[in-house]
C-alpha cells in the first residue's frame, strides 16, 4: 500500500529554480516539467513526449518562444500542452496533448497539485508568509532525501534527536529532558507539540546569530500540517524574558524554521528548509552563518535517515518499535497522513494507533512499503 | 513475454574481434565464448564450464592449440566441445560436453545461431556485402546500448529525428518535413521506408565527405529485415542529378549504412554500425572523419536510448503512446517482430497493430516486458 | 529455502577486531553490535535502537563506560541489552531490551552464536587450538566474499584447483594429478580429505618460506566441520621423509591453513583466514611472506567466487552439475549442510546426493536460493 498521499498540494520547487530553461522534478512519482512563460507565469505538464515518451527535460530538448520542442522527434507543445506540431505532416492529431497540473507561486514556493485536477481549487495551500514577507530575511535550501518521507515527519516531529544528532549546532541537554505537550486539531489536520525551556544552555546556532552570551528561555512550538508543510515557530530570549501582556514580544528574537516534505518516490524524498528571523535583517554575516548552519544539520539528519531507509528496506516486515511519551506529536501526525493516503486511493484508513500511546508499549512500525 | 527472436542469426562480432584470445559475448541472453582454432576457423560454444560453471572466457582460463583449459579446475575441452580432460583421473565422463553454436563468417561479421540448431542452415542469413567488397570502403564499431533492442529498432525506422537529435552531423530541417513512403513485404520479412529530398541542404557529414558544396537530392532508403539487420541505402548528388536511364549512377555518391541489432538481454543491445562509401576509397582523412561522425552520432542515440529503458522500466504498464505517419515503419517492424518471437517460442503472436496506423491513434505501448 | 545453517556458532571477528570502539557485522542476516566492556568482556547484541531501528554502530552513537548511547535519540543501553535510560522521561520502559547473543574467545576469534540461544551451551564450538598456542606462529586476515558460502566450501573441499587458479603460489601439477581419498563421520559431522603426494614440485609458497630446495614429500588433510570451520593440516618435507614410527615428526614442516567460513547474508560470507606453522616461529620475513602469499590466493579465490555468484544469480533454476570424484568431499560437505540447515528451520532435508558420486553424473546445482 502507497504511503503518499494524493489529492493534495505539494512544494515542487523555489520560485527561483524554474526559469527560461527546462527544469524537472519527480514529485510523487510523477516526472513533471516546469518552465517559465515569456510572461513569467510558472507552467506545469508531463516530463514524456505523447509520441514515444521522451523526457522534455532530456536535451536536446528546449524552449522556442512559449512552447517546448522535443529532442527526438520535434513534437512541439504549447503553455496548455496542446501540441502544436509534428514531423512530417501538418495535420496535428487531436489526442495530441500533454497532462498539465495545477500551479501556485506562494511563500516563495511553487506548488504543484497531484491528484485529481479538480479537486485543486477546493484544496488549501498551508502557509508559510515569512519566507516572502517585509520584516523577515530568511535563507533556504533542498537537500534530496534517499529515505521515504515518513521518516523526515517523525524526525521532525520529535526535537529531541537535537541533543544528540546535532549537538554542538542546535541542541543542548535541556531539548532531549524537557517534557512536551501535544495537541491535535484532527478536524483542521494540524499537530501542535510544543517545548518550553524556561532557563536552557544557548546553542552555538542561535547564541552567534542573535549576539546573546548568557542562558535563554527557548520555546520551540511547532505546527505541522500533514502531510507538507512543517514549521517550528522558535523563540529565543534571555532567560526570564517573556512577551508583553498585550502579544507583543519586543525583546525575544524569532526564528521561523519551515520544512516542506514532498515525496520524490515512495522511498526518496525532497527535503526544503528555510530559515526565516525578524533580526539583523540586513547582515550578511549572519544569513551566511545561519544558511551554512541550518544546512550542516540538515545534511546530519540526511545521513541518519538515509541509513535508516536500507535499514527499513533491509529487515523483514512485523518489526515492532517501542514508542514512549516523546513520539506522542509524530505517530498522530502517521495517523493523519495515513488517514489522507487512505482517502486520496478510496481506501479504508488502517487501524491507528491512538494520538497518545502508553510509554513502552511496542506498535508496529508505520512506513513500510 | 519475450520480445526476443529466437532461432535465428544474430551478428556476435566483427571477424576481426575473434582470434587466438579468448573472446565472450552475451547474445540473447546466452553467454558464448568464441575463439579461432589454429586453422583459423571461429568456433563457438557456452561459456560455462560443465563441471561448476565457471567462465571459459575468465582468467586464468587460456587456449592451449585447439583446446581451451578451464581457469578453475582444468576441465579441457576441444573445438567442438567435448570435453578432454579432467583432474585427478583418466576417465572422462562420456557427458562432459559443451553446448555449441551454428557460426558463420559473411560481409565481415560473425553470425552466430540462437535457438534450435537443427533449423540454422534452412535460415537465411542476410546480406551487406558492400561490407567485405572491392569497390567500396567501409568503418565500423559497435555501442553497447542499455537499452531493450525493440528502442534502437524504433529509432532507425524513423530517421525524421535526424533533424532534432542530429542536428549538425546528419541532420536538416528537410527530413523531418518530407514524407516518407512504406512498403511492407511479409512474405519476405522485409520493410521499406524511402524518403526523397529533391532539394536539400546538405549536413555535414557527407558535405565534408564529398566535398559537395552546394543544395543536394538526397535520397535515404531503409530496407530492414528484422529482427537482425538494418541497410540505409543514401545517395547524394548535386540538385537535379538522377541515375541514368540504363541505372547507372555515376554522378552520385553512394554510402551504406549498416546496423546489426543484436539482444544483448531483454533490456540491453549490441549496436553493431558501419558505414560503406564507393568514393574517396582510399582517402584516410575521409574514413577518419566518417568513423568519428558516425560513432558521435551512434552515441547521441545510445544517450537518448539508454534515458527512453529507463522510462520505461519506472514507468506502469499500459501507457497509451501516440504514433503518427513517420511511424508506419516502425509500427510494421514491430508487427513483424513480434510474430517472429512468437514463432520462436510456439506462442501466437499477440494482435498486432496494421501495417498503417492512422494518424493520432494511440496504441499500446510496444516493448514493455 | 534458506541455506544458512542456524542454531550454530559462527566466527563474527578476530579478538583483536572488538575493543572500546563500537563494532558491528553482519552474521547470517543479524547486524550485530560487538564492545568490550571496561573488565575487558566481548558483548554481542542487536545492533538498532528498540526505539526507531537506528543502528547503535552509527555515529555519533558512542560508548560511555559500560553503556552505549544511541546517536539519534540517546536512548541508552547496558552490556546486557537493558535500557537505562531514554529522553524526556525518568521511567524507562520495562520492555526496553535489546536482543544480545552469546559470545565466546577462544583460539583468537570471537564466536557467536545464531539461533535459539538456549542452545549455544550444549552446541560445540569447533577448535582450531595453533592460532593461539606456544610452539605455532600465525598470520590472519578475512575477505569479504561477494559469494556465498556454499562457493567458498565447494573451493576448499577440492583443492584440485589450486594448480589452475592458484599457479606460481600453492599450485603444481600434482595437486591436480593425485586422487584424493574422503572419509565422512556422519555422527561427528565431519568431513576428511586426504591427498598424499610422495614426490612433487615444491611451490613458492613453502619452498621460500621453509627453505627446502628440492622436490618434496606433500601432504594435505583436509578436516572440516560443517558448517564453520575448515582445517586443512599441511605437512612439507624432503621426498622420502616420513613421520617416526613413535608418531613424532621432527624432519617435516607443519602449516596448518583454518578457514573460518561465515555467512553475512545468503549472498555475502565473511572469508576468515589463518596460516599457523611450527617453524621460523620468530622470523618476521617469514611471516610477511605467508601473510602477502595467502592473502593473495586468498584473492584469486574472491574474484573467482564473485565471478561464479553473478553467474549463478544470472542463470535459470535447474542447471545440472557435473561431479567427478574430486567432488566427493564438498558433496558431502554440501548433504552435511543441507541436513543442518533443515534441522535449523524444522524443515525436512532435501533429497541428498549421495557420499560419493560416480564419476561423470549430473546432479541438480546446490546452494541456489
């Protein structure tokens, strides 16, 4: 049974990765092309030639103007993917079209709907408004994943790996032994777990970025919207320091950190990151320190879940996991997407686990394929 | 199923590529082991020796006069595959014998027979004589092809992807525009597809052949004899000059181009090429520059073939593919092909697709394993 | 049906391979976690955290004293597979518990034992008593084999073919020339070969390392117990010269070769081997000399037995061997395992060949999976 989860919108790129040149992406298994009309309007179709499936993607093929010309044979298509002309005739066969998708450039994102095309408009885009918002400088980047998505929601759904994975950059023994709270809001599908450490060690990532030297009162609050877009709304401050009685919170520094997730495969998958702060909005230092920071662990956790992909790959299915109070956010955030994969294919959802399990209790593995 | 012909020739090698080294290719599928006894005649037989399999043709195996020793345990056979020798006793077991292959030597080719021997010498091996001939001088190489060798089949039948994929070597924008005429004789298993270009812009690989300067009548004609053997039959000459009344042709310039496609497996091809010209004989400067051109343009496909066996093989079976006029004689090989293998195999040819496909209707992808 | 033998110990590493560092192989499918402990004591146990399979040899999991700390989540283990400790909570699961594996030193390697571990005390570990005994000096190694392990038992069950694959090292003509004698104790679970050459070439592998000049006296015992351990007792002298009649053997060098055969999955095997002699016990030439000479045979054999794995995993079911009498022993070998690897699963043996089989019959292949 598929774990990806159809009839939703996915992160397919930057805006500023598609441009006048050819550019492809597999996103839930389907090779799609992206390119930029002379208007500037983003444009999505099928990555195969009607005629004998040759990637458009492939050179020798290129753009003339607004339509694409194949490199094997000159089929050649519009922005609407209608094709246009054939070799070796003038009449262009009627059926001659390629699949197109719904396209939206929002948050500095483009999104892509897979699935059933009229069920796009009807579908929200969850947002991420300081990516592309005045009063925010943010870095980004995407790092291609050799490991199924559900392995990227539960790494990121559980903060506590920081302390160990990514010590020395963004965690401090005080991640790993503070408690959380979880809650769910199953009618809007969104999964809250919050953390709040009143007087924590100041990791190197944060203590270099916003010039604090002492310890801190960090929150990490995170709201994932399965099965795509990912935020951690992080709050740095001195430690005591805490917001106004009327919501404002002149005083603490706020780091927005978004991961979109979006399947390449069943077993590979896209990473984004991005990195929003309303401080030093113009220091070049810091979006450096921060970009090459933020990427450095990005690139730890894809190692560790690359290698635990060909574990999962590797061992028989049955495998049990033992689960304890710290997994509450992601096996609610497994029960979700498997809730959504089983509604995009028509199927019944598969018995979840429930949104808290028992510390110690064993439950099967989610994620096999 | 199968799409590999059996009982029938292949070309396993150039002549010169089989001497008193051992020497292995797969051929549909078999591992052969060809070598030339002393007299000079090719032998083949199974790389695979009786006793645990290993490879005659891996070392330290070796040729001792007539017989070749076998690297792991010295098991020794003779030309004809009977075995002469074994360790540790005198007796050779009466069934130590190596499978053999029909083999022939014609138009500077190995042919060698996959299938039923019994029925080689009632098959007829076709003809490119043009390749060992006094009168016409020839280069030749051959590519292995990742690729299923139905893909190659497609790609010769349909040269109007000269103009796109070999654009500045072969091809002009006057073959992908002049329509082409099909011929189909079943009774003989032979396919051809003319087209011919009154007036063309001349490419450069026969301008810097020739030394023809100006517009030219280029004529292509295919005659294809599946599944083994493809002729191109191109002629050149200045615009306007025709063969003379009595078929003589002394004004234009001939070349034969030959493919022999071999199955290498189901999903990987030998893409055996040569190129016969009746002028500038003996110009090395000429056979230089004709050797590397067509090996460039050679490779442009293996590129292009090796992308198109990868879509296919990640792809769900059941794509529909679009095919137009251009494809008539790529669809009537295919038929054709497809009727041979199931000969070979007592199976009835799957419903085959008319010899001429009206424009824009989509039919089952051919090819899918 | 798996042909790996169960309910068996197997040799997992050299002592000298697990210290203070966490160490993990793979043993016949089970990746497995090797430490020392602070006293010096080798533990075995399941190399994934309980928690999300991460493989507990993966940095930056480490050791801290006696316990090993997961890298992911720090979920924290003692040397007896208990957990002591997981994030964000002071109660540790009871169940928290990884799988560990009896272990034991002896003769420089450390066994393990695969199975049902109630039944390692009563299952005897092999001995092989020069490798770490007074009076014997000895030089080690393993190679990975891209094989598996029935390849490896066939190659040193009949050593027929050192004289082709190993030529210029262990190999001369009499190897192959001399009949062999088997003897099987079925009760014991022991297979014997005998070969005794009275006068033959001495090869470069005991004429430089025993400094015997002239033809020799060579014999070869070979004693192995299915499915692990493999002896063969080498003994070199001058032609002519025999053991006294009180079974003392002071004239003749004695090199006893040990192949410790481990399978890592059904198609990968650990390759360890050792060259114990009782001669030149302290000259580090000679040991240099046997150390480079058999790991180089050792290699011949790797690539040999890589070759014959792709081969065997590329061919149909059903290829018929032929078996002559230098076969004898690994037929025995091979029915000896296949009736352990039954009794492991609870299956019924498969029909066997029998002990000896005449000379020239074809039998079904073994050790396809």
């Amino acid at each position: 049974m598929t774990s990806i989860v159809r009839n939703q919108w996915y992160v397919a790129a930057y805006g500023r990765e598609v441009g006048r040149e050819l550019f492809s992406r597999t996103i839930c298994g389907e090779s799609i092309l992206f390119w930029r009309t002379e208007a500037g309007e983003v444009t999505a179709m099928s990555d195969r030639c009607v005629h004998r499936r040759f990637p458009l993607s492939q050179a020798p093929s290129h753009l003339v103007g607004d339509t694409v010309v194949c490199g094997y044979h000159g089929f050649t298509y519009g922005a609407d993917g209608g094709c246009v002309a054939v070799p070796g005739q003038t009449r262009v066969p009627r059926t001659a079209r390629l699949k197109t998708y719904p396209v939206f450039e929002q948050d500095s994102f483009v999104w892509v709907f897979i699935g059933d095309a009229e069920k796009a408009e009807a579908t929200a885009i969850p947002r991420a408004p300081w990516l592309a918002q005045d009063g925010w400088t943010t870095v980004s980047g995407m790092e291609p994943l050799a490991a199924r998505a559900s392995l990227l929601v539960d790494n990121l759904m559980d903060l506590s790996h920081e302390t160990y994975l990514h010590g020395g950059y963004i965690g401090t023994p005080e991640v790993a032994n503070t408690p959380i709270t979880t809650e769910v809001d199953d009618a809007a599908g969104v999964v809250y777990v919050s953390r709040h450490m009143a007087d924590a060690e100041c990791p190197p990532f944060y203590a270099k970025s916003t010039g604090i030297t002492g310890r801190i009162t960090r929150w990490q609050d995170i709201e994932f919207t399965p099965p795509c877009l990912y935020k951690l709304h992080s709050r740095i401050a001195p430690v005591g320091v805490l917001p106004d009685d009327d919501g404002t919170d002149p005083d603490a520094f706020h780091v927005e950190v978004v991961y979109a997730i979006t399947p390449e495969t069943e077993s590979t998958t896209h990473d984004f990151w991005a990195v929003a702060r309303d401080f030093a909005l113009d220091d070049e230092g810091v979006s450096d320190f921060l970009r090459e920071s933020n990427r450095t662990v990005v690139l730890q956790d894809v190692v560790a879940l690359d290698v635990l992909e060909k574990v999962l790959t590797g061992e028989p299915d049955g495998y049990q996991e033992l689960s304890i109070n710290i997994d509450t956010g992601g096996l609610a955030a497994r029960r979700i997407i498997a809730r959504l994969a089983a509604e995009g294919t028509g199927e019944a959802a598969p018995a979840a686990p429930p949104a808290r399990t028992p510390a110690g209790v064993r439950s099967p593995a989610a994620a096999t394929r």
